[in-house]
C-alpha cells in the first residue's frame, strides 16, 4: 500500500514539481488557468486508455463515500483529488471489512487545476473502474464571499476534464447525484 502511495506521490512531483507544495494565497487570476495545450494533447493521449465511461455503472452510485472512481472537491484557490487504489488482494473474503478497509486505499491529493492533467495521468489504471469519468463537487462550507471564485475554479476545472476527455459527473449532495 506504501508502495502504491509513494509511486502516486512521486509521479505526480516528477510531473510538475510544485504540483505538491503548501497552499499559498494565490490571486483570483490564478485559480482559474489552464494548462498548455502540449500538456493536455499528451495528457489526453494516456487518459485514451482507459476505457469510455459506463454510464450504467457511475449513475448507480448515489453517494460519494461508495464513488470509486477519481473524484474532485473543488476549493477556492485549489482542488483536491480523490483516489481510491485498487484493492491489491483479488479474494472477495474480508473485502471492505476490517482488515481491507476501503478507507485505507483512498488518497487524497490538493492540487491545481493547471496540474488537473498530469495528476489525472498518475493515477493506475486499475483505479477507473466506471471508466474515464470523474465526480466534481464544490467544497463544503464555503464562505458566501468565495463562492463565486468557487464556482469560476469548478468551471475551469470541468473545462480541463472535457479537453482532457473525461466525462464529468457534477456532483449535488442536496439531491444526491447530477446537477
């Protein structure tokens, strides 16, 4: 698990080196930029492999604790990205339960949205299982005051996936599903 974690993290560093540095206020004209078009071309041609979106699948999950997938919580000045590994052990015994919990092999990353593709082209492909769609939320308790950068960083956010062809599944916990 150690393993899975570290090769994540350092993928995504060797990426972009400061795609994992602290959090910094940043201006309002840098939440919302987008990567080059050289990075998402690239990025694009590695997410191909991993197979369009069942649509069957993702819609049946109305909860994002059981979401599989890669999922975002968008924030502010950055965006934190949901993985959750594959479980390594193939055995259905003891899956979910207290020696395998799912809990443990979901990681969470705090990114940039500049960063979306490189840190979207790190994650196994063993970690899509509904396929190449991603769940996007806004953060929780944001203040009145941030919400419209929220929103701005959300809209540039699904602007990346859809260059980067992902499917997004825009994520409404008041009605438990799409918005």
């Amino acid at each position: 698990m150690a393993a899975l974690t570290l090769s994540l993290v350092s993928a995504l560093s060797l990426t972009s080196p400061l795609l994992l540095s602290g959090c910094s206020r940043a201006s309002a004209g840098t939440t919302t930029s987008t990567a080059s078009p050289q990075v998402i071309e690239s990025a694009r041609e590695q997410l191909d492999l991993i197979p369009p979106p069942s649509k069957t699948r993702y819609l049946a999950v109305h909860t994002l604790s059981t979401w599989e997938n890669p999922y975002l919580t968008v924030q502010e000045n950055m965006a934190t990205l949901h993985v959750t590994l594959a479980d390594a052990n193939p055995s259905d015994i003891g899956q979910g339960g207290l020696l395998r919990p799912v809990g443990a092999r979901r990681q969470d990353l705090t990114i940039r949205v500049s960063d979306l593709p490189a840190a979207l082209n790190a994650i196994p492909e063993n970690s899509w299982p509904y396929g190449r769609v991603v769940a996007i939320e806004e953060a929780h308790d944001t203040p009145p005051t941030a919400r419209p950068a929220v929103r701005r960083n959300v809209e540039a956010t699904i602007k990346t996936l859809g260059d980067l062809g992902v499917v997004v599944y825009e994520w409404n916990d008041s009605s438990g599903g799409l918005r």
